[in-house]
C-alpha cells in the first residue's frame, strides 16, 4: 500500500524561530560539582548550566546532608531570579539572558566501590525520597488570582 499525500508534512509545523543558546544541538552542558551552598551560588554566577551537589567530594562523593540540600535548593531557586531580574520585565521572551540552572543531588551512601548491598539501596531510596519530598514542599509557583496574582507554595 502507498501513501499519497494524506498525511501533513511535520515541515509545515516547524518553527522559524531560533531556539535559545543553552537548547542548540551544539550546546555542552557545563555541570560543576560543588560541596556546599557557596559553590552552587559560584557555579550559577559563573554561568554554568547546572550543579552537582555532593559531600566528601575526595572520597568521590556522597550524598549531602538534609539541610545542605535545602540550603542549595535556596540558593539556586535565588540565582534563576537574580538571571531573571538581570533580563528584565521580559525574562521569558530573552531565553538566553534567563536560562534555567538546574540542581542536583548526589546519591551515595559511602566512598569507595559503586557497587551496594541491598541496605545501601535502601538507604539510597531512602535519600531520593527525601530530598524529593523537600523539593516538592519548597517548590514555589505563581498561579493566576481573580485579584491578581499570587504566590502559593505547594
């Protein structure tokens, strides 16, 4: 069976518009690995995409404790807003000025070998679940009010 012309061509639906920089298939994410709080608010000043957050970074990482993490999630979510007002009213039509910086955890229990027992996963899941759940509470939107506008925290 052939086809004959029935099905739109996706050409017809593409954009003309360039993407921002940090999305071009030429682009090269540059992640840092940092220690503590500082080192994420360095990383996102210094223009880097995102962050790895760990602990005992000689010991080639562990997870970082609960209030490091919060502290980082803080500091990042301050750096996105301070691009964000560096952009001006119209952040969001100038991508490039206001691009995203991402935050992540590392997921260790301990230096040494990669390799864990079936405690060591469960303490990882563990972690992950925490540090989700704290995200998910201090994550912060702005919803449309029939008076306005509005902040909410989920």
């Amino acid at each position: 069976m052939r086809l004959t012309g029935s099905a739109p061509s996706l050409r017809q639906h593409t954009t003309t518009a360039p993407a921002p920089a940090w999305r071009h298939p030429d682009h090269v994410v540059l992640e840092t690995c940092v220690e503590d709080v500082e080192g994420v608010r360095i990383s996102a000043r210094a223009g880097a995409d995102r962050a790895e957050l760990g602990a005992n970074l000689t010991a080639a990482g562990t997870t970082p404790s609960i209030g490091t993490v919060e502290a980082a999630i803080f500091a990042a979510a301050e750096q996105v807003e301070q691009r964000r007002a560096q952009a001006g009213a119209h952040w969001a039509d100038k991508p490039e000025a206001a691009a995203p910086f991402g935050l992540r955890i590392l997921i260790r229990p301990r230096g040494g070998s990669f390799v864990y027992d079936a405690d060591e996963g469960r303490a990882m899941i563990a972690d992950v679940r925490r540090i989700a759940t704290l995200a998910l509470e201090m994550a912060e939107f702005t919803r449309p009010q029939a008076t306005g506008g509005g902040r909410a925290t989920l």
